[in-house]
C-alpha cells in the first residue's frame, strides 16, 4: 500500500523527498510554505518540477533505470500553494517539514500544519540542527513527531537519521522507519542529540583536514587524496565502530593518547568507554569482546568478508591494480 506524502517546503530538501517518494511509486505534495503572489508561485513550481526531473533524468542517463518511466514518475509529484494546503494536508499519511532553519519559522509551520492534519498522520521535521526534544512543544499530537534528517541529495543518499523524543509513541518510530526502508533507505535510529551522528563525525573530520591544511601538514590536495583512496573505501565498507573492534581498541588506545601528548591537544584523548574498555580486556575481535560481542563469531571468515566488502567498493572505483604478467620466454 503506498501512503500520500507531503513535503512541506519546495527547496532543495522538499524535492529532494518529492523525488524519492515519486520514483517509489507514492503520491508526493510539495506544499509552499510561504504566501505567494500567483506569479510567484508559478515559477517555484515550475523550478522545483524542473529541478526534479532534471535529477531523474541524470540517473536515467547513468542507467539507474529506463527513462520511459520518468514521465510516470513526475505525474506523481503535485504542488500546493499555501492557501490550498488545507484540503491536502487533510489527506496526507506523512509530511516531512522543510522549512528554513529559525525556530519561529518551524513554530509557524507546525501550527499551520496541525490546524489540518488528521491525528493519525506521521509528522517529521528534516532539521539538521534542532533537535525533536525542541519542536514537540509545537505539535499538537507529540505522539505522531519525531525528526528524520536526510543526507543531501536526499534522492541518492540512502541514510535517514531517525531521532524520536521522549513521547514519540515507538509505533511512530517503527512506521517511519518501515516506510523509509520500503522506499530504499537505510534509517538509524539516534537520541535527540546535538549534530546527530553523521554531522557529528563530518564536523570533527572537516575541521581536522583545515586544521592540517593551516598547521602545514599537507596539501589540500594530498589530503583529498588520502580521503579517497584510503579513508573514504575502507569506511564506505566497514562502519566505524566496527573497525574499532576489528583492529584492536588496543590501537586506537595507544594511538590516541600518543597524539593527545606529541600534538599538546586533549581532543585527541580516547573518551572513558576507550579506557574502560581495554581495563576490562574488551579489546575487540580477537578478545571476542569489544563493543561487540565477537564471541560466537568464525574470525576467519569473518575477516574474509570484510576483504569482499573492501574489494568490491574498490573494484567499483576500479582501484584493484592488475597483478604482473608472467615474462615471456623470449623476454
């Protein structure tokens, strides 16, 4: 059964979602936030509609899928101005709120939204910085709200940050996530926690390659480098904690407060967990504990499927070198 969808806002996150929803087969409104003039309007939908298709028609052209099924596609997204949102609002299953990052804005928008939505509708803010804890107080069914922050293009990035606050009925939670999964995405659930986890980690990360790039250590160019061919595959094919176990805490241990001492900087210090965990021989894969339990698991065949997982992203960026061929008896 598909369920009717409405973005409300028509930037780049509500078409974004109109997108992903659209090329799963789901009925998808754009509602414009804001009050327009009718010109006004006219020229936002005809650039969201043709922002939208521009973006299937790349993906077509780089054979995701046949093209003939665009205009399919496109006959499922619909836009409503402001003053005709009420009668759509009404038969909406899940709206996914998108509008600019102020907190009056978002006000604004849940009364708006509220006014109309039926109390058995899922309602979702796609903020990147507030948190689900903030913006209940606006809602008028709390049990019904959670965020869930998609990753930009949030057509083509699988990854949907699912962070319910403390009344969110668990029911909610798992229908978003249910929903979100039949359409292709790969929700995770996180506490309603500043940065989330994907900002968190970027953040850490970008500020340390400017802080490299200011301190002289390397190139911008160099460090790029050393994100795609190294940083980049081997965490596109292990997740982070699971690396940790993988390796040894044992080496970030050392790792880590070898450089919170040779670089005079306590960031890099291991958090407690860190030094908890190795005081208590939870040093991972070949301890069988660590921040997984690794007990039962065949470590050989595990650490062959890590190998497939890796070679398989490198041979998608054709990064797998050929071996050298035998000489020839006459070279």
């Amino acid at each position: 059964m598909t369920a009717v969808v409405s973005a409300l806002g028509a930037g780049r996150m509500g078409r974004g979602i109109a997108h992903a929803f659209a090329y799963a087969g789901h009925e998808v409104w754009l509602i414009d936030a804001k009050p327009r003039a009718a010109e006004a309007r006219i020229k936002l939908e005809a650039d969201a509609r043709r922002e939208i298709e521009a973006s299937l028609r790349t993906l077509a052209e780089l054979g995701v899928f046949d093209a003939e099924l665009i205009p399919a596609m496109l006959a499922r997204v619909h836009f409503a101005a402001r003053d005709a949102a009420p009668d759509v609002l009404a038969r909406v299953d899940v709206l996914f709120e998108g509008v600019p990052e102020k907190l009056d804005a978002k006000r604004e928008a849940f009364a708006f939204v509220c006014q109309h939505l039926r109390p058995d509708a899922l309602l979702a803010s796609t903020t990147s910085t507030m948190l689900s804890t903030e913006l209940a107080g606006f809602v008028t069914h709390p049990a019904r709200f959670l965020n869930a922050h998609w990753l930009n293009p949030a057509y083509l990035i699988p990854l949907v940050e699912v962070s319910p606050h403390a009344g969110t009925d668990p029911g909610s939670t798992q229908e978003l996530c249910d929903l979100l999964s039949a359409i292709g995405k790969k929700p995770v659930l996180c506490q309603a926690a500043p940065g989330y986890i994907v900002p968190r980690l970027q953040a850490l990360v970008m500020n340390e390659a400017a802080r490299m790039v200011e301190q002289g250590v390397a190139t911008p160019e160099d460090i790029d480098r050393a994100v795609r061919y190294g940083f980049g595959p081997r965490f596109a094919s292990m997740g982070l904690v699971e690396f940790i176990d993988f390796g040894g805490l044992d080496i970030l241990y050392y790792a880590s407060h070898y450089l919170a001492k040779a670089l005079d900087d306590p960031r890099h210090a291991p958090p407690v967990i860190i030094d908890r965990y190795m005081a208590e021989g939870r040093s991972g894969l070949r301890a069988g504990q660590g921040f997984f339990d690794w007990s039962t698991v065949d470590a050989a065949a595990y650490r062959r499927e890590v190998m497939q997982r890796q070679l398989a992203v490198l041979r998608q960026l054709d990064l797998v070198p050929a071996p050298a061929k035998p000489p020839t008896p006459n070279g």
